[in-house]
C-alpha cells in the first residue's frame, strides 16, 4: 500500500480505527475480509451497505429476484428507477459508490443443494439474509460442512432475531453450538410463516441487518463476545432486546464430525 493509500485509509475510517477493538490490525482485517450476502432484500440490504463502508475488501452477493415496487419499502439500497432489474446488479453498482476500492461479486442464482458448497467456498463469513426456510436449513447444513460462520437474522412484523452458528465448534462445556435446525425444527408449514404473507416494517429489518453486520464485523475482528450459543430477540413493539441461550439438540440432524 502506498503512503497516499494509507493516508486515504485512515482519514477514511479514522472513526473506526480509534477504536481499540479496531485499530490498525482490525482494519487490515476487514480489508482482507471476504463476506457472502445470501439475499440482498431488506437484511441485506443494510448489511452490505455497512460492511461496504466499513471497507470489507471482498463482498459477494446471492440473489436471482429483481426490484419490485414492494421492495421499496424496506429495501434500502434500491430506488423507484431500479424496478424491473437484477437485485444483485443494482446492489453491485451502489456500493461501488460507496467503496470503490472494493470488490463486489453478483451472483444472479438461487442458492441450491448443486451450487451451496461452490458459492460459499470462497469466503471467510456468510450472512443469512434469504426470506424462506428451505435455504436457511440448506444453508446451514453447507456452512457446518465448509467450517464457515454463519450470521443468521430474521425479521417479521416489529420482531427480529439474530444468532451466529458455528456447529463444528465446541462451547466451554465441551458441547457442539447449535445449528439453524437447532433453533427451527423442520416443519412441513413453516415456509408460510414470512414477510410476504404477514408483512414487516421497514425499519425492523433496518435494525436486524444493523445488527447483523456489526456481529460480522466483529467475528472479522475478534472482537467481544460471539453470538455463538445465544439468540438475541429484538421486540420492536415494545422497544426491547432480550439474549437466551440457544442449546444443541442431540436430536439435531447434523449431530457428528463435520466431514463428508
């Protein structure tokens, strides 16, 4: 890095660095970050846009759905003159106004039993904004077996949630951290439960993907206490947040080593 490059960084994220968790090393480690955005609505919208100004130097997003007029309630990243096109596009070329100097992957695919281990193989942490069950639980089968953290968030009506799952790893009493089976068995109706069919206010997901990509930025870093193990639970309603431990179920389908 030249010394016009450095100086640009730190007068860039001065704000940041200041912060003893941060500092220069943490930088460096964001700058070297490669995150996976599964969904680009309205969790990954502000996800990508925080981590973009943070100068994560490598962001990959996942979605094959276009802009709809219903999108822009909540999906901040998108405007009235991007109805009709590809989410992933109009994302790509809004956070390269943001952060030039990093790299931005489109990918315009759904996110499938054939592609998950490709996708999410060239990354460090991936993000669980998607909108359905199905590729939540696919997601997390794909994200224990590749040993890649996965920050997982939901947002519905005025709630949310927020974990990290990290099941090939052991917690201090020498038991598995759950995976997303753990926190949702698997029901035949449960895909009927989103947003689409019992609505969300905008800034609700504001707040969960707020929160996500600060989780994430702190696993980049190393810095305070990982959501491992534990579910943050955000009452809009009531303007409050809660933590409750989140057990392994030995019933869990992916008990065992993390190898095919």
């Amino acid at each position: 890095m030249t010394a016009k490059q450095m100086t640009g960084v730190a007068s860039r994220f001065k704000r940041q660095l200041l912060l003893k968790e941060v500092g220069g090393a943490g930088q460096q480690a964001i700058a070297k970050a490669r995150v996976l955005i599964i969904g680009v609505g309205g969790l990954g919208c502000p996800v990508a846009q925080y981590l973009a100004a943070a100068g994560v130097g490598t962001i990959g997003l996942i979605d094959d759905d276009v802009v709809d007029e219903s999108n822009l309630q909540r999906q901040i990243l998108f405007d009235e003159a991007n109805v009709g096109q590809a989410k992933v596009d109009v994302a790509v070329n809004k956070l390269s106004k943001m952060f030039s100097q990093g790299t931005y992957v489109p990918i315009q695919s759904r996110l499938t039993k054939e592609n998950a281990e490709r996708y999410i193989s060239d990354y460090d942490f991936i993000a669980d904004c998607c909108d359905n069950f199905a590729t939540r639980y696919l997601l997390s089968d794909a994200c224990y077996y590749a040993r890649k953290p996965l920050i997982s968030a939901a947002a519905i009506g005025f709630n949310g949630q927020l974990t990290t799952l990290k099941p090939y790893l052991n917690n201090r009493d020498g038991e598995p951290f759950p995976t997303y089976h753990c926190l949702v068995p698997e029901q035949s109706d449960v895909d009927m439960e989103n947003c689409e069919t019992l609505g969300v206010l905008g800034p609700v997901t504001g707040i969960l993907g707020s929160m996500q990509a600060l989780e994430i930025l702190k696993e980049i870093t190393g810095s305070g206490e990982s959501l491992a193990g534990r579910l943050q639970i955000f009452d809009g309603l009531s303007g409050t947040m809660r933590s409750i431990k989140l057990p392994f179920d030995p019933a869990n389908p992916l008990t065992g080593t993390p190898s095919k």
